[in-house]
C-alpha cells in the first residue's frame, strides 16, 4: 500500500459520516458538472419532431408558427423550434384562453 492510500485510508476513517456524504456528493457533481451543463443548453429539434413531441400535427405546428402563437428559428433552410419554448407558449395561450388557431 502507498503513502497515499494509507493517507486516504485513515482521512476516511477520521471523517463523520455526513462529512464523508458530502465529500462524495461534490466529487459526484464536480465529475459530472460538464454533463450537467451540456444538458442544460437549449436544443433544437425540427418541424416533424416538435409536432410529436407536442401531440399535434404538422400542419398545425405551421398555423401556430405563422400567427406568431409559437416561436421558432430559421436556420439556413431549416426551420428549428426550441421544445421548452414551443410548450411554454402553447401553455401561455391555453392559459389566456386565446382562439384556437
């Protein structure tokens, strides 16, 4: 055994059990900070894909697109939608009781 693993050995056993969770929660979310961040950066899905995810169909994705009720990008030729975006202005006219488009 190393000097070190000796001296990892007996910091561990000197350290409370809460102390210990807590060293292990922060070496866990140290690790995984790059996912995590990853994750939280918006995606863009296309016109097909935002239709499934949203239970309509396609047609209506594009009535709702072009009277401005959901928000999407252009990019090149694609058109791209953000999924959180898109769900949180459809909830925002649902909820304000708009026509339905």
């Amino acid at each position: 055994m190393t000097r070190s693993e000796l001296a990892s050995r007996l910091e561990i056993a000197s350290t409370t059990p809460d102390e210990l969770a807590d060293r292990v929660t922060n070496s866990v979310v140290e690790q995984l900070r790059h996912l995590i961040q990853e994750s939280s950066n918006p995606i863009l899905v296309d016109s097909d894909e935002m239709a499934r995810l949203a239970s309509i169909s396609r047609p209506t994705l594009d009535r709702l697109r072009s009277a401005q009720v959901v928000p999407s990008v252009l990019v090149g030729r694609r058109r791209l939608y953000r999924p959180d975006a898109v769900v949180a202005a459809l909830e925002a006219q649902a909820a304000g009781g708009a026509d339905h488009v």
